[in-house]
C-alpha cells in the first residue's frame, strides 16, 4: 500500500499567469491521494483564481506538520517558506514559477516526475546554514537562509559599522552596508556587491562590504562558526536591517549580534539536479560572451 504523504504549500499570491501550472500540481498531489495543506492566503488567491483545491486544508502562520513543504514561486517564496518551516526540519522542494530559480530549481513541467521522486524516495537532501540575529525587541533571534544586512537609509550618507568578530575587533566599514551572507546567499545580494560565490556545504560565512569608501576594504570569509557582532553609526541616527531582503528601521547604536542559526534548512534535490550544473545554467558561469 502506498504511503500517505503529506505536503504544506506556499506560494507567491501574484502570479495570477501561473495558475494552469498550480492547478496542475493540485491535480497530481490529489491522484496521490496525498494530504493537502495550504498557507490560507495562497489558498485565498487559489479560490479567487477558481482553482481547483478540493480537499486541501488551510493552515496559518507556523501551525503546520508535513513531510514535505512544496514552495510554489521563485527564491523569494522559498526564502519566505524556510522562515515559516524554521526548526520543524521538514524538507523545502521550490517549484520555479519565478525568473532565476536558482533554489527553487524544478520546473512546473518536472512535476509529475518530482512528486514520483518524493514517493519513490529518488532524491538526496541538501542541508543549508541558516543564520539568526539579535538586535533587541524587535527581531529577537529571526533567522535568514541567505543573509542579514545593515544598509543606509534612503539617500542618507555612508554609514560607519564598527565590526567584531568573536569578540575581537577587526574593522570599522565606512560603506553604504555590509551583508553577511551564508553559502546559500553567496550568489544573491552578496554577489552583486563582489562578494565569493561559496558551495552550500561550506561552513562558513561571507561579510560583504556594500559600496566600501575604501579601495582596500574586500570580501571576506570566516569560520561558520564564529559570531559577528555590529554597531552602526549614521548621520541619520538610524539605519536599515535587512533579513533576507525584509527590512526594519533600527536605532544608531544598536548592536546587531548575528551567529549560525541552530537549525538547518532542508532543500530537495531531485536525480537530474546538480548545484555547479545550476551554477552554470542560471548564473551563465563560465560562459565566453566574445563570440
């Protein structure tokens, strides 16, 4: 007799163009005879889309239990779903329905063959760092899968961001910000600032100046282990930070403390998936664009 499985959905409620290829991937759970269970505003959006989600349950915030959660956007919804997964250790699969994909890495025609995978037990697990932050009462440990950022406000001048790393100073930064980026979030934000692009494996983390004032400031990579502390100062008398591309407005001289989280983040890889293969087809690394 075939197991029941279960499957907590997520999804990007503004891709409306999207919806044969959602639809699609409800019917396929629904001939498994698999357990549905969708965050309620994507089931909203679904519903008012007039699709087909017959039997499956509404589910708020984290009160959630499944064997595997389907992320239904682009990167930004898997980002979104790992918050919400958190330490439940339930392993994400993203289906692409954005531009990049380059977590979320199957394709919505690969469904029928993705959920075979799941039930055969044809895929491996990746395990992502995830890391968390502490800066007071208003983000008390909230955790990123691919980095936290103190950036300027607005049009403000640089910033000055006194930084330690296990209790030790190394540098000040006079920049417009500085990521801190887990080998996940190398080939985000920290990328397009010049920052390493770093295997998910790694155990290490990335501190990637944004703008440096400085020609001598780079890149650097530090034990996955260690944890940065951050002080900023700011004409402005306040700053930005932002976990995974969320941010809040916090007071100059706030000290932001960011450590690898407790808990990793478990993405499935499916047979015909393969990170440097990735690597190359959505970042075009290693392409000759001369011609």
């Amino acid at each position: 007799m075939t197991k029941v499985l279960r499957f907590a959905i997520f999804g990007n409620e503004y891709q409306a163009k999207k919806s044969a290829s959602i639809q699609k991937i409800l019917a396929v759970l629904n001939d498994r005879g698999a357990e549905v269970y969708i965050d309620r505003p994507f089931l909203d959006f679904l519903m008012t889309e007039h699709i087909d989600a017959k039997g499956a349950v509404p589910f708020d915030g984290d009160d959630f239990d499944a064997d595997f959660v389907i992320s239904m956007g682009g990167d930004g919804t898997l980002l979104k779903a790992a918050a919400r997964v958190g330490a439940k250790n339930i392993p994400i699969i993203g289906v692409n329905f954005g531009r990049l994909g380059f977590l979320s890495d199957t394709m919505p025609s690969e469904i029928d063959m993705a959920v075979e995978a799941l039930y055969q037990g044809n895929f491996s697990l990746e395990n992502h760092t995830a890391i968390s932050v502490e800066c007071g009462e208003k983000c008390v440990n909230r955790v990123a899968l691919n980095d936290i950022a103190v950036l300027k406000r607005d049009t403000a001048a640089m910033i000055s961001i006194h930084t330690t790393i296990d209790d030790e100073y190394l540098v000040t930064y006079q920049a417009d910000g500085l990521i801190i980026s887990t080998p996940t979030g190398s080939t985000a934000y920290g990328l397009s600032n010049g920052g390493p692009i770093v295997v998910p494996s790694a155990d290490v983390l990335c501190l990637t100046p944004v703008a440096p004032h400085s020609l001598n400031i780079r890149s650097m990579v530090i034990d996955g282990n260690s944890e940065v502390v951050l002080s900023v100062e700011s004409r402005s008398h306040n700053f930005l930070l932002a976990i995974d591309g969320q941010s809040v407005t916090m007071k100059e001289g706030t000290k932001v403390k960011i450590r690898k989280a407790q808990h990793l983040v478990k993405i499935v890889k499916l047979p015909n998936k393969h990170y440097y293969t990735t690597l190359r087809e959505k970042m075009s690394w290693g392409v000759d664009s001369r011609g």
